[in-house]
C-alpha cells in the first residue's frame, strides 16, 4: 500500500491511492455504509470488514510523529475515518488503532494508545 502526501498548504496529511480493507472482530454486528457530507468518500463496513475507499484524506497521528512505515499510517486512517463517522464505540477504534500498531511492530504503541483514549473524546464528539 502506497500513500500520497499532500503538500503543506492542505489540512490533511495523506490520501489513499486505493481502497483499503481490514478485518476487526470488534465491526462484525456493524452494516453500514455511510458517506462523507465532504467529499463522498466511502466507507463500508459490512461483517468486520472495514474498507475505506480511494481518495480518503487524513492528517496522520495528531501531535506526535506517524512513523515511517505504512502500516502505522493506516492505522491512523482507520481511527480517523472510525472517528469521523462515530462508527460503534469510540473504544473499539482505539483497540483497533492500538491492535494496526502493535502489529507493524510501532514501538511507541502503548503510548499512542494512552494518548487517543486520554485525548480522543473531544475528536469523537465534534460534529463534522
């Protein structure tokens, strides 16, 4: 998986270049499919599988370093697009942010995780 970077005059970080779909056991009552009142972009989740689609637009980890490696980048797209359209519990995004980071072996994972259960609600509770 690739990702694009935006130049410093937009908001948001990265983007995806393609769809992208991961499994999480904590989605698999979720059927939805929701859209973006922004920029039509999809989200689906439909048995566990969560896709985001192509053209998703995210600022990365808020306050701290994204890391290099772009597994640690699509965990901050999950629980940004999990945030941005309230999707389940706001518990389950950060285990799942937590579950994406401890996988691409981020050394900082505890850390992050502490972070967005301490500091997430306000991102939770905006309205977009």
């Amino acid at each position: 998986m690739k990702f694009w970077i935006f130049e410093k005059k937009n908001k948001y970080k990265y983007t995806l270049t393609e769809d992208v779909t991961v499994f999480s056991e904590d989605y698999t009552n979720i059927h939805i499919i929701k859209y973006s009142n922004k920029k039509e972009m999809l989200l689906v989740i439909c048995d566990g599988l969560i896709t985001v689609k192509k053209g998703y637009a995210w600022n990365g980890c808020t306050g701290v370093t994204d890391g290099k490696n772009d597994e640690c980048k699509l965990a901050s797209c999950l629980h940004d697009v999990l945030y941005q359209f309230k999707v389940g519990k706001r518990k389950d995004a950060d285990i799942l942010f937590r579950q994406l980071l401890h996988l691409a072996k981020w050394k900082y994972t505890k850390l992050y995780y502490l972070g967005v259960r301490l500091f997430g609600l306000p991102y939770w509770i905006i309205k977009n």
